[in-house]
C-alpha cells in the first residue's frame, strides 16, 4: 500500500509537478504567444501610423 506512494523513477522531481506544471506551460506559451502578436501588431500599427501621420515637431 505504501510503495504505491512511493517516488516515481525520477526521485528529484516532487509529485503532482508534471501535473501542476503541464497546465500552466500551456497557458503560459500561449500568453507569450498573444503577447507577442499584440506588441507585433501595435508595433506595426505605430509605424504605419507615424508613416501615414508624422508627427510635426
């Protein structure tokens, strides 16, 4: 009974971390994702503006 919760071969890692952290990995890469393409498209939509519009002064 209490070999079943025993440490998996990978001693080092705690249990429940692949669980805890395969979740957040996700969420995590796709926040970078969206922040990523949301600086890409501001980025670009300032210099197409500054191009369009340059500012005087």
């Amino acid at each position: 009974m209490v070999r079943q919760f025993k440490p998996q071969p990978h001693a080092s890692v705690p249990p429940g971390f692949t669980t805890f952290t395969a979740t957040p990995l996700v969420t995590s890469r796709s926040q970078e994702i969206y922040a990523a393409v949301f600086s890409i498209s501001r980025f670009f939509r300032y210099s197409i503006t500054n191009q369009l519009f340059p500012k005087t002064g």
